[in-house]
C-alpha cells in the first residue's frame, strides 16, 4: 500500500516523501512550523522552517535556532514535495501549512480561526483533497460573537471598574491574545500596563503591528498610579504575589473556554469575554466545507465527537492523537513553559 | 392580559390588602436575569447582598415574592420532562440528538446546553418573571404539542442569558452561590427587617402564587421574635499539649460529637430548631416537636443532633441521609431518626442565662434533662407523645416503658481526675462514634463567635490508609490552574479473582504548593482519559490518605464512607502494588 503523503507517528505530523516534520513535538533535523505558540514550535529541532513574520516570534522564544523563514505561498520543494504556507488567522504570522506531493494536496492549519481580528493576516481557504483540522472548539455549543461586540464590552467593563476606582486586569496569553486585546483597548479610558512577559513579546511585534503605547509594570511601579487603568497579565499571573500590587483590582479572562459559566467560575475569576482565536462551531464547518477536501483529519480538541458529525454530514473524517492544545485551556504556565520545560504544553485559545 | 392593565390589578390586589408600594418597578424577567447574571458572576458575598438587595428595592411586588421563593427551593413543578426538551432543543438547533447529549455531558448544566446550542437572538421581552412563572404553572396540564409551541416561541426571542434563565425555571435550582441564608441577608438589607425574623418568616410551607410581599415580609407579627437564637460559641483546635491548658482540676471534658450543631428554643409552646450556619431547620426534623410540653417555655439548648438507628448514635454517614432533606419521609424517620445530644443551657426560664459559669448552666441542664428522663405525665405531654407516635408510625418498642420517648440525651461530662486519664477516653472515641473530646474551661460564660482560650476541641489522630491516585480534578481558587483535587482507589478482588482498583475518596488538600505542582505535572503527561474538567490517569502514584471516621455506605462505591479524607503524605517509595485493600479499609470500621 502506497503511504500517506503525511502520517502521524510519535514525533509528529511526518512527510516521509520529504523527510520533514510538521510541528512535531519532539527533537528532529527538519520542523515547519505554524505559528510560535509553545505546543506547535517545540525546543531542540536542528532547523526550522516558518513564516519569515514568525521568526522574530520564535527566535525570541527559543533563543538561538537554525531557522529559515518564508512569504506567504512562496512555494519551496523538498525532495521532490512542494510546500508552501498560507495564513492561518490563528495569531500574527501564523500559517497552514500547504503540502503538494504527486498532484495530491493535504493543508495542515496548525491552530486557525475565520474572524479577521485585524492584526493577523486573515485566514485564506485552501482547497486540498485531504485537510488536517483542529477542534479545540468542535461543539455545537460555541459560537463567537464579532469581536468588535466582545472589545465593546471590554472597553465598558475597563470605564466601570475605573468608576469604581479599581484597576482592571485582563488575562490573556503572552503571545496572541494580549496583543488582541492590547490593540482594541480604549486609551481614552486611560492607561495600559502590563507584564513582564506580554511587554516583553508585544516589543518583538511592534515593527509587524501599530499598537497602543504600553507601560511595563516594575517594582519600582506606585501602586496608586496604576488606579483606574488596565493591566495585560498572562493567566499565570492570577493569584501569584505579583498581582498584589494591584488591589484593589478587578479580574477577567478573554477566551473561548469562557462561553461556559462554570469555567470562568472554576479559575475565580470576576468575568469572562468569550473571546478566541480558535475558530467556532460554525467556522469550522464552513471552513472544511470550502476547502473542497473529501478527507478530513480532526487533531487537538473535541475531536471524537467533531469527526463523528463530519461522518454523518458524508466526510471521510478521522481522529489522529497529537501532542497539541495541551493545557490550551489554562495556558497556564506558558511564560515559563517556552524558556524551561520544553516538553510540556501551553498555547492561546 | 395587557402589562398596564396587569399592573392596575396588581396595585388595586395590593390596596386592598395593605399599604401599596408606589416604588419605582422593574418586574420584567429582563431584570430577574440581569440578577441571576450578576450573582453568578461573583464569588463575593458582599456583591451578591448588594445586587439582591438592590432587586428587592425595585422589583415588582409579585416578582420579589416569586424571586424569593425560587431562590428558597419553592419553584413550581416542572412543566416539562428533560427528555423532551432535550429533543425539542436540538430539533430546533438543528443538530444530531447525540451531538447535544454530547454538549450536554461537556457543559454539565441542561438549561445553558440548549441556551447555548440555540442560534442567538438579539431580542428580548418584556414579560414579568411573574407572568412567566403563571404561564409555566398554566403549561404543566397543556398536550405536548402546546409546550413545544411555548417553548419554541420563547427559545426564538430571548437573548442567550435570558434564554438560559428561562430554561433554568423549568429544569431546575439555581447553583449560583445563593443560600436561603445570603437570600435572606439581602432581604434584610433591602426591607431593614432584622434577619433572624425574616428566616422565620420564609418557614414552611407558603405558595408563592397565593401570598402577596407584604403578607409574607413587610407584615409585623408578634410571633416572629419568638423564634430569635443566640450565637454560637465556637471552638479552636488545641494547638499545643494539653498538659498547657494548666490545672487539670478547672476543666470539664465530654466527647466531641459527630452530627449538626444546633440551637433548639421552647418559647409560647412552639420549637424552633437553628443550625450553626443559623438557618432554621426545625422542618427538617419533626422528632423534635416531641420536646413541646416536656421541655418548658422559655428554654434554648445548645447541642448536637445526632442520627440514632437502632436505638444508638450513628455515624455521620446516617445523619447524611437526613441533611438537605426538605421533607422526611416515615420510612426515613424510622429508619433514621435523630436525638439531641445536648451539652449547654443559654435560656432559662426566660431568662438568658449565657454570663453563668459553665458547670452551673450544666447543671441546670442536668435538672431539665432529669425532668424530661423522668417524667411527671401531664395532658399536653400526652399530645405531644400522640403526635409524635403518627409521625414516625408508632416505633415505640415494648421495652420502653409507657413513659413518651424524648429524643433529648445529655452529653455526659468525663470525669478525669490528670490528663492522662483524660487521653485515655479520648482513645475510646471511635468507639463511641465521637471525634475526640471538648476541653471547657469550668468558670467560662457563653461566648460569641469563635473565641480562643475557654472551649478547645481535642481531637483524635486520624487513621491513614495507602491509596492510588486514578482521577484528578483542577483545583479552585489559586490553584485553578493546577490538578489539585484528587480521587483515590484501594485494591479489590473481582469475582474472577482479579484485582482491580476501586475508587473510595476524594482529597485535595495536605501536600506542598512543590509537591503539587509536582504532581501536576506528572498528571498532565500521563492522562487517559478527559471527561470535562477530570482525567483519569495511570495508576502509578501512592499516597498516605488520613480520614476521621469510616462507616459503610451503600452510596459510595466502594461500600465505604470516610470522613474528611485529606492528603497525609505522598509515598513516593511505595509501587501501586504495596497500597492498601478495600479490606484493610473495612477491617476499620469499629
């Protein structure tokens, strides 16, 4: 029997045809990788191919790395597969990754979301025969509001706790969400701070993205002129010594895992903005659906249930375990996790 | 019916019952959901007061009764069964019915699965909670066809939350954090009714549908500040040796019993039963009602309610069966019926008697319990005894004397005469289905709250069994991001001769904030399975586990009930194999 063009072995997603791994999870010679989250460009590859826009992402934080960068559907070949990357919408410079072997086409999308937010290059459908799909939000319980809506809200909340004379601190990942949020805040409202390590990536971003000034928070920081303004902070920050600093303060979560009451109550937090970079119920099955593909892989996320109803809707669809999406629900400790433990997960949903 | 004219009938029902609240009205359900959204949206008490009390400052009249009633448990019944709105839901969802049983087992709730899954709308009502609760009661007798209909019509034009909210009223309680105790907090707030008068108010049995705001609240009644407690004095947990607490000779000992401390108050021939937590909950156990006539007016016990099968004290797995329970049944009552286990007096003929010193009230407890134990008969006794035999179907063995059974035992004072004797009936405290002892100092008056110095509570060391971890839970609070909360599992025998874990308790606290995350981490990579926010993961890891008490339970799986099992140490050097058996868990059970 011929082989896949791609297969899923306990590396990674692997092009024998090429010898090259897709965000694989563990060390190997040849990695394209999609976007710069934690679970997706792992530690200790000998080369890394990616989104000339990611490097300056990754290089940051993996330190020093062999990597090549490329444009958007530039096409390079590897014995004798063509592959090329295409945005995926995920996050600033994140692609799908387009493989073309013997006229057959398989699209991997990394992690990826319909919704243009304005900062990411939007994502661009690519038709293939066999389409490799996350489902980190694969139920029919999901479905996103236009973001404009959710920063309206967020901006009104921020006007709120000012009125009350608290801070306001919004959790969202290091790298994707806080620059999201970073850029939609309302600086008339009044001033952003924020953490160490949200400072530290929007930095990296800013020749990509115009965004608002930012005030990093240092232990030299008055507690009262924090009073009233925003504060950008990753997850991991909530309940940690450094957040005292805030009181009194007002805490909210910016993520898709919000949609349930019960999420935002288990992490003690005040509010919840549902508010994703993942796609939808519905995006995904539109996204599937224009892609023209006949074979459908669902990887990280509900994706046991989400194949089953692509089967009744008369797909070929599957599920392949992967080491992606891990803790996408907390992205816990992903500040840390990108410096100090290579192998454990943490990425924006 | 128009909304004006509606409300020119609410204003004239009003008139002529009492004085009419002319105060600005908010009664549309928009407002009740805004409510349930703000309180569901905080963990903080104050907040949750607040927003309730400024509802009840602005709601309509026949909102705030129904508000309140749903709030205490009083909803109407169900109109709907869940398998059909399960049904009716996904039809109109437009998705598989499995796809929604799916999203139903990830999201835990029924009524936000179908707010969920239902296509948004951004329209609204403007109906009162009322008009929804009246047509909800109207919908229980309608044919299936109608429901659906009514349902549909709602689902379509109510906002998500709404939408949710609406759902909530025909499936069920509200899980937001709001006890009848924080209701009636806020309530107070809003009306200026002190809250001890309001919680007897709410008692009972009253029909939302039938009393108005004013008869169930505002009204004054004489009767509403008979039923007023004292607070309850509480006790720390002896810090260092008891040979600290100094001259053996001024303290008195008794055993620390297991059961719901309690407040019981005799005054103008009614009972009335408080909770630590101060709720009233007389309802819950009619065995009490025994004590009109037999105990006089004018008297407040402070004790324990304890199960009693079997003519002796049970363990707090019996008690279980009776807590949360809003009405007993006979079987229930029969087979586990509940004494007070009384150990101080704060009311005495009228008089509150809280400054006296500790063993002159006990003493006084003495006599009143000897009057009871022994009694003189008298007609209102008699009644007493005749009520009590139709309630609990005439238990009365023949081995007890005609005299009526009260269900009021003392809490024997030990008589120790060192410390060391004292430890000694502290190691028969299992035994005698007791936690330990309580060390009250001789001359100490009746204090308020939690006050170091007077009562201590001496505790016995808990027994330990080793475990397996198989499921993990992320834990709350700080920990929220962290598998924190953990179920273990001891070795059994299958019928095949097989061993196989079976689960036994739960744990979440006893290890290091390192050790933690330790172990965290190890749970993260060596996941099974996910089922909502639990993993199964590979049984590998052992650890001590150390529980207070142990009873049999035909609940839990394992046939066996442990009480606060927490973590005593992770074992690091012991494989899956060397943990204990369900086995060795029951040979404990004394």
């Amino acid at each position: 029997m011929k082989k896949p063009l791609l297969e899923f072995t306990g590396k990674g997603i692997y092009c024998s045809a090429a010898d090259v791994y897709l965000d694989p999870w563990k060390p190997v010679d040849k990695a394209i990788i999609t976007h710069g989250h934690a679970d997706h460009s792992r530690w200790g590859h000998k080369h890394y191919i990616t989104h000339l826009r990611n490097v300056p992402i990754i290089s940051q934080r993996l330190g020093d790395i062999n990597v090549t960068g490329k444009e958007w559907g530039e096409t390079f070949t590897i014995n004798n597969v063509k592959f090329s990357l295409h945005p995926a919408g995920h996050i600033i410079a994140s692609s799908q990754i387009r493989v073309e072997h013997k006229g057959e086409v398989w699209v991997f999308t990394g992690d990826y979301k319909t919704e243009n937010d304005g900062i990411s290059t939007p994502y661009e459908v690519v038709k293939c025969h066999t389409f490799i799909t996350e489902c980190t939000f694969g139920l029919p319980a999901f479905k996103w509001t236009p973001q404009k809506e959710v920063f309206k809200d967020i901006n009104q909340w921020w006007a709120e706790n000012q009125a009350e004379k608290k801070t306001s601190v919004l959790f969202g990942y290091s790298l994707g969400k806080a620059q999201r949020l970073l850029k939609y805040l309302d600086t008339d409202i009044g001033k952003i701070y924020t953490h160490g390590a949200i400072e530290n990536m929007t930095e990296v971003l800013r020749p990509q993205v115009d965004f608002p000034e930012t005030t990093l928070i240092t232990k030299d920081t008055k507690k009262e002129e924090l009073l009233g303004n925003v504060v950008l902070a990753p997850p991991s920050a909530h309940g940690s010594p450094w957040i005292r600093k805030m009181v009194p303060y007002v805490t909210a979560s910016a993520s898709g895992w919000m949609t349930f009451r019960g999420a935002r109550r288990r992490r003690a937090i005040d509010k919840g903005f549902v508010l994703s970079d993942h796609c939808d119920w519905d995006g995904l099955l539109e996204s599937i659906k224009a892609t023209g593909a006949e074979k459908i892989i669902c990887t990280h996320g509900y994706s046991d249930i989400f194949s089953r109803y692509l089967r009744e809707q008369g797909y070929d669809a599957r599920t392949e375990e992967t080491q992606y999406g891990e803790e996408e629900d907390t992205g816990s400790r992903e500040a840390e996790v990108a410096t100090a433990l290579p192998t454990a997960g943490g990425a924006g949903a | 019916m128009s909304k004006q004219l509606k409300r020119v009938r609410q204003i004239a029902r009003l008139n002529g019952r009492g004085r009419p609240h002319f105060a600005r009205n908010d009664d549309t359900m928009k407002h009740f959901a805004q409510l349930i959204k703000t309180l569901d949206s905080t963990n903080k008490t104050n907040i949750k007061v607040q927003a309730l009390a400024d509802y009840f400052n602005i709601a309509g009249e026949t909102d705030k009764v129904w508000t309140i009633a749903i709030l205490s448990h009083r909803r109407p019944p169900r109109p709907v069964n869940t398998t059909l709105l399960r049904e009716w839901a996904s039809e109109l969802a437009n998705i598989p019915l499995w796809l929604f049983e799916e999203s139903y087992h990830i999201v835990g709730d029924l009524a936000e699965t179908i707010a969920l899954v239902i296509p948004s709308n951004p329209s609204s009502t403007e109906k009162s909670l009322t008009q929804f609760l009246e047509e909800m009661i109207a919908l229980k007798k309608k044919p299936d066809d109608e429901k659906k209909a009514y349902l549909y019509e709602n689902w379509k034009v109510l906002d998500y939350y709404e939408r949710f909210v609406f759902t909530k009223l025909i499936t069920g309680s509200f899980r937001i954090g709001v006890s009848q105790k924080l209701m009636t907090r806020a309530l107070a707030k809003a009306t200026e009714i002190d809250e001890d008068i309001l919680a007897y108010k709410l008692m009972g049995n009253w029909n939302p549908d039938k009393i108005s705001f004013q008869e169930l609240i505002l009204e004054e009644n004489e009767s509403d500040y008979l039923s007023k407690p004292y607070p309850f004095y509480l006790a720390y947990a002896i810090e260092s040796e008891v040979n600290d607490l100094g001259d053996v000779n001024d303290w008195s000992a008794e055993h620390k019993w297991d059961g719901i401390r309690s407040q019981i108050i005799l005054r103008n021939d009614e009972i009335f039963v408080w909770s630590r937590g101060e709720e009233l909950i007389t309802d819950k156990y009619p065995e009490f009602h025994a004590f009109i006539g037999a105990i006089p007016n004018g008297t407040a016990i402070d004790g324990e309610i304890l199960p009693y099968p079997k003519g002796e004290i049970g363990t707090f797995n019996d008690l279980q069966k009776r807590i949360g329970r809003k009405t007993v049944s006979k079987n229930l009552l029969k087979k586990v019926p509940v004494i007070l286990k009384a150990y101080d007096l704060l009311e005495w003929e009228g008089d509150d008697i809280r400054e006296m010193a500790f063993i002159e009230r006990r003493k006084l407890l003495g006599k009143l319990f000897h009057s009871v134990a022994e009694p003189v008969p008298n007609p209102t006794q008699a009644a007493a005894k005749r009520a009590i035999e139709t309630a609990v179907s005439s238990t009365a063995e023949t081995s007890v004397s005609s005299a009526v059974e009260i269900p009021l035992h003392l809490s024997e004072t030990i008589h120790f005469t060192s410390w060391e004797e004292a430890a000694k009936e502290r190691g028969r405290s299992r035994e005698v289905h007791s936690e330990g002892l309580m060390l009250k100092r001789k001359d100490s008056p009746y204090l308020v709250g939690r006050k170091k110095g007077d009562w201590w509570k001496w505790k016995v060391d808990p027994l330990t069994i080793d475990a397996v971890l198989t499921y993990a839970m992320r834990g709350h609070g700080r920990r929220s991001n962290l598998f924190t909360d953990y179920t273990f599992a001891l070795w059994d025998n299958k019928e095949n001769g097989e061993k196989e874990l079976v689960t036994f308790a739960k744990a979440y606290s006893g290890l290091t904030d390192a050790e933690f995350r330790k172990v965290d981490n190890w749970i993260k990579k060596n996941t099974l399975e996910r089922f909502g926010p639990v993993r199964s993961v590979t049984p590998h890891h052992v650890f001590e586990i150390a529980f207070e008490g142990i009873a049999l339970s035909k609940r839990h799986k394992s046939g066996v009930a442990t009480r606060f099992p927490r973590i005593l140490r992770w074992r690091q050097d012991k494989k899956i194999g060397e943990a204990n058996s369900l086995k060795d868990l029951k040979d404990m059970i004394v």
